[in-house]
C-alpha cells in the first residue's frame, strides 16, 4: 500500500508543478497512457488471488481517479491562467475615440457634389441629363457647331488632338460638352430640355485652368423659346445655386460661334478678404456664356431655324464650385490629396436636394 501512496504523491506532485497543458499532457501520458505507472498497476489486477483484489483493487483504481481528477483540476487553472494574461495582454481602452464607420470617414469629391447639385436644380425644371463621349471628332466638337475652318480653337495650342487618319481626318479630346448639344439635336426631335456635365480638354495649366476640367452646358429647343425663358432660368438657377434669395444678374453682348445672339452673364457680388457672397455688395462676376442658338447650328442638325430656335449656355463646374465653397487653387481638385478632401468634400449620404438644401 506505501507503494501506491508514494506513487499518488509522486503524480500529484508533478501535476500541480506542470506549467502549461503540454507538460501536464506528457504527465497523464505517463501515469494513465497504455504503458503509464497507473495503467501498469491495472494490468496486475488480473493475476492476484481474489483475497488481494478485493484489498489491492479498490486502491489502485482509486489511485487512478484521483490522478485523472487532479489532471482535469489542474487543466482547468492552466486555461483560466492562459485566458488571464490573454487577457491582460488584450487590453482595450475604453477611452479612446471609436473609429468612423466608413460611411461617415469617407467624403464625395465637390465636383461630384456640384454635379449632384446641378443636377437636383435642373431636374426640378424639367431638364434631363445628357451625356456624350469625351473622345469625339472635329465635325462634332467643331464643324456643326458654326467654328470656321481657320477659327482659334482648332489650333494645337487649345486641342488635344490625336495622330491622324489614313484619311487625314483627327479625333480630338471635346474641348467642351457642346458637341453632346448636337448629338442630342440628332437624335431627339423638339421639345428638348437637357444639360450635359462632363469632362472636357484643352492646353492650358495653371491657378485657375487645368489641362482637364469639368463643364455643363444647358440646351433648350422649341417653337416658343426665347432669351426671356434663358434669362429667367439663370437667375433662378444662380439663387438655387448659391443659396441666396435674390440676385442681380447683367447680361453683356459677347461672340461665340454657335450663338447669336451672344451674351456673357455677370452676377452681383461683394468681395470682403478672400470671400465672395452673392445677392449684395456692388461688384460684378462673370460666372457663364449663354445665347441663342445659331440658325447655321439648327439647319446642321435637321432643325429648320424658321420652325424652331433655342438657347443654350455654358459654365465651369470647377470654377463655380471654387466659388461657391472657398476653394483658392483649382490645381488642388485633382492632386488627391487626402488632407484636403477630408477638409472639403461631403458626407457621402447628404445627398442635396432643394426641399432640404444644397449643401446642408
């Protein structure tokens, strides 16, 4: 009997000084394995006189479930342990900031929100959205809309233009959305109400120009249509637009070949430091070039210019989003720098609308 109490204090003792679950997984193999010290001593039961088994046999076995009892005890402080200093090491300190959820870090561009704004004016009047490819061909982007073949624009200096054809003809980067005017004109009879955001080329770079820049033109065809529907449009459009009540808006001749009449369109502003704020003040800003449509125009469209007429204007969405939100530098709108679209762009789920504003 002193055998198998030294034995058991022998494997308790080994248990409670195991340090982790493989060592004390090594000690249960060695007591309770096919060939550990416990197991051997079952094995003796079988050949002992049944005097001695009732004696040896109730000891032995109890030996056994002591060892396996004081395993699984022990087993279980060595996951508490182990969860413990996981724990500890896991630390999360609750005061500090929760991290935006992507829906509230992310910001839209302000040329995506202009453009959602423009089109939230628009739509409100009735005008559909048009769109067109920014690579098109010279009949398009100039032929059909009245340029002259020696006109300014056509020269390299303005115009990306692409290698030419075994035919000699070039497509070109648009230098302007107008070329969409015509395909509109070409596949839509009147009534035809439309603006055209988009993406348009020309070479130039610096403060206030980029190589690419963003414009929308207005296209409106009809019978009836004349300057007076394009005037009130605009200042309807510029109150929407810049959130003010009333504005003073003039209207001074100018050329365009695809118009006639001409006109470019200041709006009444006052300037205080680097800010502008419309619908006050004394000082004028050209914001847009509008007109009516040109007759040769027409009739390059299947239009007969006796039958029907329009107007149509255009403006600079940069540029009218630089105004409108403080913005110095339009070279900034396309070097994606982070710092500065997380200071200007917007939420991405402040959609504007009129009924709850713009740019709330």
């Amino acid at each position: 009997m002193s055998d198998i109490e030294t034995l058991e204090r022998q494997l308790l003792t080994e248990i409670e000084a195991a340090p982790d679950e493989a060592a004390l997984e090594a000690v249960r193999i060695a007591a309770l394995g096919k060939k550990g010290s416990v197991s051997e001593l079952l094995k003796t039961l079988g050949a002992m006189t049944p005097e001695e088994r009732k004696t040896k046999g109730p000891a032995i076995n109890g030996l056994r479930d002591r060892v396996a009892t004081g395993i699984n005890t022990r087993k279980g402080a060595l996951k508490d342990a182990a969860l413990n200093a996981r724990l500890n090491r896991e630390t999360v300190d609750v005061t500090l900031p929760v991290r935006e959820a992507p829906a509230e870090a992310g910001r839209i561009h302000p040329i995506t929100q202009v453009v959602d704004e423009l089109t939230a004016i628009f739509a409100d009047m009735g005008f559909a959205v048009a769109e067109g490819p920014d690579i098109e061909t010279d009949e398009l982007n100039f032929t059909m809309l009245n340029f002259q073949a020696d006109h300014p624009a056509r020269e390299m200096h303005d115009t990306f233009f692409f290698n030419p054809k075994p035919d000699g003809s070039r497509m070109l980067l648009r230098t302007h959305t107008s070329p969409v005017q015509i395909r509109t004109m070409l596949s839509q009879k009147p009534p035809i109400r439309v603006i055209i955001p988009g993406r348009t080329y020309r070479c130039d770079s610096d403060q206030t120009h980029t190589p690419m820049f963003h414009q929308v033109e207005g296209l409106v065809i009809d019978k009836g249509s004349h300057l007076g529907h394009l005037k009130w449009i605009l200042e309807e459009f510029c109150k929407a637009f810049f959130e003010v009540d009333k504005v003073k808006m003039r209207f001074r001749p100018s050329f365009f070949p695809f118009t006639e009449p001409s006109l470019e369109v200041d709006i009444q502003c006052r300037r205080q430091g680097n800010e502008i704020r419309f619908g006050e003040g004394e000082d004028w800003l050209e914001i847009l070039g509008c007109g009516m449509v040109h007759p040769n125009v027409l009739r390059n469209c299947g239009l007969d210019p006796d039958v029907y007429q329009g107007f149509a204007w255009g403006m600079g969405i940069d540029r009218i989003a630089m105004l409108k939100y403080g913005m110095p530098d339009l070279r900034a709108f396309f070097e994606a720098d982070v710092r500065w679209l997380s200071h200007y762009g917007f939420r991405p789920l402040d959609f504007p609308t009129l009924a709850g504003g713009l740019s709330a």
